[in-house]
C-alpha cells in the first residue's frame, strides 16, 4: 500500500511522478550508464553516485511469475499475477501482469507497460501482454 | 582436547542449554513475556542462573535505535543488570550461534543467552484466528515500496524463485509433496508442534490444498505462529560441566547475497545460495554431507528443502525430488529432516524461528529429541533462511567426541 506523500520520498519520487502522469523511468548511472532497479542512492554496478531518472519504452519479458491467491492484506483482490519482469532497457522490477488470465502467463512473455490503479487508487506501472505485431520475436536485450 | 577440538576453534564452544516455549496459533502473553520465558527455560536447562550470564542477543530497538519495535526491549532493564556483550542479530539461529561464539572467542563474553520469538496476546483477546479476510503476520508482509505495494508476501518471493525452477526441471509434484507430507507426519507425532495429532499427510493431501502462492500450495508452506526459543552459548569446558550433554560447534557459515525482500529474487542468482556457507561450514568441521545424521532444514516451503539438498551436493540441480523420494526423509530414511515437524508443522516464530532449529538439533544429539529422536545422531545439521531472502546459514553441531 501506498501513502499518498510517494512522489515527495527523496529517492523515489520522481519514480512515482512518473507514474502518477504514465511515464515508466529507471535510474541509469552517470558512471557506467547502466540501468537498475530498486532506485537505491549508489549504482549497484559500479557504486557511482551520480545516477538520473530516464524515460524507459516500457518493453519486457517476464522471468518468473506467480499467481497470488492468498493476499497480504485484504485490499488487494485475488487471485492476481505477481511477476519480475526484465525490461529492455537491462533492469527488471517486481510488478504484475494484467489483461490477461492468470493461467495464460507464462515466462518469457513478451510484455509492455500498463499503469493501472492500485488497492488504494494510485497508479502503478503493471505489465499486460504486447499484441502479436508488436512483441513477436522482439528480443528484451 | 577431543578430536573435534582441533579442527576449527568452535569447536571449543558448545551450547549448553536450549528451550522452546510452548508453540501455538495464538498465545496469551506477549513477545517479551514469552522471550523472557524461553530465556528462563534455557538457563534452567544448562543448569545455571543468570549471574553467570555475560552476554545476551536478542532483539533490541535496533542498531543505536530508541525506539521499542513491537518484541524488542531493553534487556538489560528487564534482567535488572548490565552485560559484557550485547548482540541484535538477524536472525538467530546459525547466525545467532556464531556470533555469540565469536564473542566468546574474541574474549569479551564467557557465557551468552541468545533468544527471540514472538507472540501477540491475542488469544486472550478471544479473537478467532485465520479467517480468510485478514491481514497475514507482520513479518510475512515486506514493507520495503516496491514490494508492498503489488501485494507480495514472503511466500510470493520464494514462489518467484520456486516458479522457474518448476519450468525449468518440471519435477514430479507427488514427490515435492511428499517432502511436506513427510515433515508436517514428524509434526503431527510431535506432542509439542502446533500441528500435532494432524494428519496422517499423503502428497495427495498436499497437492489438494488450497493454492497460496503458485507453485505453492497451504500445505507447501511453513506455519506464522507464536512461541519462543533460546539457548545458551559457553565454552566446551564449561558446557561439560552442565547437567546435559554438550553440542559442540563444529563449523558454520553465513552467505547474504542481498538484503532480504527489497530486489526481487532472481532463480538464477538464487540457486545456488547457501553452497559456499556449506563449504565453509563442513570445511571447518572436516565432514562431508553424508556426514550428516539429522537434518533441521529451514523449511519455509517444500522448494526450499529440495533446493538444499541440491545445493548440498547430494544430487544435481533439478534432481532433488527423485532423489529425496529415494534416499527418504523420515525419521527412517537417509536422511532424517526436520524430525520436529520443522516451521511446516512444529512453529515458526518469526526472529526466534531459527532457534528453533537448534533446539531440536541439540535435542537430537543429546538422545532427548521425543518421538522424532534418531537413534545415535552424532551430528546434526542447521540452516536458516534461503533463496527468496536472499541469503542462507547454516552450523554444524555435534557431540562431544
């Protein structure tokens, strides 16, 4: 659950700022340019401090899923997918797969981002199946 | 000075008194109550009093912290004195035992109780328990952002680990069953497990309860219970002269791969944890797996007892289930696992989890572990913890050869 103060947090308000207004970001390190996730105050690749926020196309293919059927608390309805998605840009995140019927996901689904609204309204960046045209073969590199 | 005194220099150190509070869904008192009470038993058991206590571990309000977290305390204004060496480790259990051996070895403690636990005083409140509607226990839900907010668990994250596994070497389902149908039988013949009298458990039985987190099922996964464990950590000299037979520490080791429940957790970096903490831990000892007499394996779900066995090198990745399945993990088979009825089907108590582990291990070696006792155990082996968390330990302990 989320408090409503989430885009002010220092480190990762300007994550959900993004999401707030449909912009998936991703910190990427200033030193060695790579991509990681959660943002955290060093660049877990190389410990540079200096890192920004930038714009991701919000491609990816899930790496492992599992299907929630007892929630934590009770404002989450389930069943629900929950998911680690690597997404294209080298990072992955925890999050879930929507628009699609549980039974149906599978790893190594290509996906795309879909903010949909959380237990309690905010928007989170979840991941929904890409349609045929748009995801066959497309490797997530 | 014994054989094993030579091989590692914990093995100069033994726990010399254990005890597990009475375990339940609920209880009536509160953590600190019912840490107190475990604290009490173990000093009881090792036959002294706490006067010769000089060290403590135990949860405290947090690295140079003020504030009382639910169960934590100041324990030196509870004991009414002060100590030499004072230890917050997290867990406890392996990571517990060798730090308070540490301190033991380093000169600045001679004597630690170590313990922990949990409990909510709900019973009291006659409030029904495990309704479906309700929130799970505390520690079972991460709070780190990007965790809580897609409504993940500790189950779901070893579930995303367990998930690929299941893709990827597609093991026999009756055979994963049948680790926790074997575990929460030694449970159910244990007069003190939360689940005792359940039962008799079949995989079928396994595999027909309700789905929690896919591949796991209720029956997959460990118990969230209340209760509390602790023991007392001295030298091997000092445990001979105590009233029952010392468990020597023979080796351990620890492997923290990331800080638990913050980045998800990836199979393929998690696979493998806890195979160097094994190395280091027999290594010490001068013992090899086959060594092993009793198994008290954290057990938080069925994937986690065959991905040990794995990572102990006793069959390849993917082979776990066949090879438990044949090789067996009851009180009669190779190889004798969680014979308490483990967090499964005795308790798991959040901090003091862990201890619990120890307590039946010690238990086992003095020949007083209850209907779960194999006979003539030399040496047990204790973990914590696993690939969902992100990290794992692990202590061997054995009798005093």
């Amino acid at each position: 659950m989320q408090p409503p103060d989430r885009a002010d947090r220092e480190l990762t308000g300007e994550f959900w700022a993004g999401v707030d207004r449909g912009e998936l970001l991703r910190p990427v390190c200033g030193r060695c340019g790579r991509s990681f996730f959660c943002p955290q105050v060093v660049c877990p690749h190389c410990a540079g401090a200096q890192w920004s926020y930038e714009p991701s196309a919000g491609l990816g293919v899930v790496y492992s899923f599992t299907v929630v059927h007892r929630p934590p608390e009770p404002a989450f309805e389930a069943p629900y997918v929950l998911a680690i998605v690597d997404v294209a840009e080298g990072w992955s995140l925890l999050t879930w797969i929507v628009d699609c019927p549980a039974d149906e996901v599978r790893i190594g689904m290509q996906v795309q981002v879909r903010f949909v609204p959380g237990p309690d309204r905010a928007l989170l960046p979840a991941f929904a199946p890409r349609p045929e045209s748009a995801g066959a073969g497309e490797a997530a590199a | 000075m014994s054989a094993a005194g030579r091989r590692c220099p914990l093995a100069g150190i033994a726990v010399a008194g254990v005890a597990a509070t009475r375990q339940a869904r609920r209880l009536e008192v509160g953590s600190v109550e019912i840490c107190l009470e475990a604290a009490r038993a173990a000093l009881d058991d090792a036959g002294m009093s706490l006067d010769e206590v000089d060290g403590i571990s135990a949860p405290w309000p947090g690295p140079g912290g003020a504030v009382f977290h639910p169960g934590s305390a100041d324990w030196t204004a509870v004991f009414g004195k002060g100590f030499d060496w004072v230890g917050d480790t997290y867990p406890q259990g392996a990571p517990g035992l060798l730090d308070a051996a540490g301190a033991i070895l380093a000169g600045q403690a001679r004597t630690v109780l170590v313990f922990g636990g949990r409990a909510s005083g709900a019973a009291s409140a006659g409030s029904p328990s495990g309704g479906g509607a309700k929130s799970v226990v505390a520690y079972t839900r991460p709070d780190n952002e990007f965790v809580s907010c897609w409504g993940s668990l500790t189950a779901a994250q070893f579930a995303l680990v367990a998930q690929v596994y299941f893709h990827r070497f597609a093991p026999d389902p009756e055979r994963v069953a049948l680790v926790a149908a074997t575990i929460r039988n030694a449970g159910s013949a244990n007069p003190a497990a939360v689940m005792h009298g359940r039962g008799p458990y079949r995989p079928a039985d396994v595999l027909a309860s309700p789905p929690v987190a896919e591949p796991f099922r209720l029956l997959d996964l460990c118990l969230a219970t209340e209760g509390a464990a602790a023991m007392v950590v001295t030298s091997l000299e000092r445990a001979r002269d105590c009233p029952s037979a010392p468990a020597v520490i023979l080796g351990g080791g620890s492997e923290w791969y990331r800080q638990q429940y913050v980045d998800p957790p990836r199979y393929d970096d998690a696979a493998r944890i806890g195979a160097a903490a094994f190395r280091r831990s027999f290594a010490m000892a001068g013992l090899v797996p086959g060594d092993v007499d009793v198994f008290e394996l954290y057990d938080i779900c069925t994937f986690e007892v065959v991905r040990q066995f794995e990572t102990l090198g006793f069959c390849a990745e993917g082979e776990g289930a066949d090879y438990l399945a044949e090789a067996g993990i009851g009180a009669d088979g190779r190889h004798p696992t969680n014979t308490d009825g483990g967090l499964m089907a005795y308790s798991h108590v959040g901090w003091g989890g862990p201890t619990l582990k120890i307590v039946e291990a010690v238990r086992q070696i003095r020949g007083t572990a209850g209907p779960g006792q194999v006979p003539g155990t030399e040496v047990a082996l204790v973990t914590g913890a696993g690939s969902g968390a992100q990290y794992h330990n692990a202590a061997l302990l054995g009798a005093d050869r």
